[in-house]
C-alpha cells in the first residue's frame, strides 16, 4: 500500500501576506506533510466585471476587485514560496483556475497540478492540464457522472497520470454528506487512485477516508480559524492538522495486510503464558 500523499491546503488563507505563508508552510512541514497547495486566478477571467465592481467591505478596500486583488500573490511572491519549500524540503503545488493562471504556474518547476472541482467541468482546460503530462489531482466536487467520465477520458487519452479525489463542495461540510463509501465506487469504476478533499470541521470524517485506503489527503489548514476569509471556518488550525496527519499515517500502517490465522512473534510467549492452564 503505497504512503498516503497528505497536503495541507493553503489556498488563500495566507490572506495575501506572505509572511502568513511562510508560516502555514512551517506548519505542514512540522506536522508531516507531504506538500502545501495554493491557488491561482486571473480575476478578469474567473470573475465577471459586475461581480468585480460590486461593493464589499475587505482588509484591502471596498469591492470584490479591491478582496480579491489582495488574496491573489505575484509572481515575486511565488517565487518566495518556490525558494522558501526548497529551503525547507516541502512540495508546493496549486490549482489553476484559468489558462492564464496554468501559464504563470508553468514559470516553476511544479511536479504536480490540481484540478478544483469548479474546472473539472471545463474540457478545454483539463486538455490543457493534461499537455502538461504532470501528475495531476482531480476533485470531484459538484459533479456529475459524466463529468468524471470525460475527465478521465481526457486524462487517459492525453497519457497524464492522475487520481480523483472524493470531495464534496460544500463549506463546512455536514459529515452526513460526506458519503465515503463513494471512495470505493471511484475505485472500481476507474480502476485508479483515489484520494479525498476534505471541507468538514474536525478530523474524523478525514480519518475515515484514511482508512479506506485513499491514496492523498487534503485538508485546509489555517493559523486560526477566526482569521478573515471565507475558508477558515473549513479549516484545521495548528493542533487539529498535527493530529490529522499523525492519526492518518497510524490509521495506514494499523491497515496493514489480511493475516487470518496468523501468530506474530510477539504473541507467542504470551500466548503461552496466558494458555498454561489449559490441558490441551
């Protein structure tokens, strides 16, 4: 069984502060991370002129162009990230959200790509992803059966390495909707990893993809959830993400392999002991 991949989802709550961002990359390195994830988004693209120019009260001014100007981070600013994970050993990665963006992340030498469940829907951009050739992590969030159906198709006619990851787009999500039998079903039908994008408060929901054997784990993770942004509240603060990641790695090697029938060697004086008034 191969080693979960667990991500600590950065997304935008370093609230555009890097120093926020070096700090969140410190907390995934120090709990065991595989790698952090951002996102990236041309907002003339992803959002319309009416949206941008409607007002809404921010740290960084009064309309949705001022909020969402000041979560997205330039390309010094990445570059920071690219030579702090470097410096501290730790894989980052992050999920385009337009072709602008995929071009700007293609600056860095990323050995990963992510595909967030809005875009799975969009044939034009997984073809893009896919030319790529990078292996790629495809949310399944808010999608149809066919939408999963032709992604794959593009993925494995385009010859990209991919997993599905179960997700569930809502903000926290209700554990009653978490429906992680899905796991399995993706597993069979695409004969193909399967990993889990967790948005649910707590770890429990998480620790049981863990224990169905998902090949990656990601999770928001935050320095507070009180912190301004409309993910913290989805997010796991410093204890919770150490706990995750230590709990999953024990949930896997606690797994192991079917061993009907089987004395371990540790067993075996005890076993005496406790046997020895029997007369058999």
């Amino acid at each position: 069984m191969k080693r979960i991949f667990i991500i600590g989802e950065i997304g935008i709550n370093h609230n555009g502060d890097i120093n926020i961002a070096k700090k969140l990359i410190d907390l995934a390195k120090k709990a065991g991370a595989d790698a952090v994830k951002f996102q990236k988004r041309d907002i003339e693209l992803v959002y319309s002129k009416k949206l941008l120019d409607s007002p809404r009260e921010s740290p960084w001014g009064k309309t949705q162009r001022d909020q969402k100007l000041g979560l997205e981070f330039n390309y010094e600013e990445y570059n920071i990230i690219d030579n702090y994970c470097k410096q501290n050993e730790i894989t980052w990665f992050a999920s385009a959200w337009d072709i602008n963006s995929l071009k700007f992340l293609e600056k860095f030498n990323l050995n990963f790509n992510k595909i967030a469940s809005a875009m799975i829907i969009d044939k034009n951009f997984l073809k893009a992803v896919a030319k790529q050739k990078k292996h790629t992590f495809i949310s399944t969030g808010m999608s149809t059966e066919k939408d999963i159906d032709d992604a794959v198709k593009i993925f494995r006619e385009m010859n990209c390495p991919f997993e599905l990851m179960h997700c569930v787009s809502t903000y926290p999500m209700d554990p009653k909707d978490a429906n992680l039998s899905t796991i399995t079903e993706l597993k069979k039908k695409y004969k193909c990893d399967v990993g889990y994008s967790g948005h649910e408060s707590g770890v429990a929901v998480s620790l049981g993809a863990a224990a169905l054997g998902i090949s990656s784990l990601e999770r928001h993770i935050t320095l507070d959830r009180a912190m301004y942004g409309s993910d913290q509240s989805a997010s796991l603060a410093p204890s919770g993400f150490m706990n995750l990641v230590e709990s999953s790695r024990k949930i896997q090697l606690a797994i192991g392999k079917p061993s009907i029938g089987k004395i371990i060697d540790e067993e075996v004086l005890i076993a005496k002991k406790l046997r020895a008034h029997l007369k058999i």
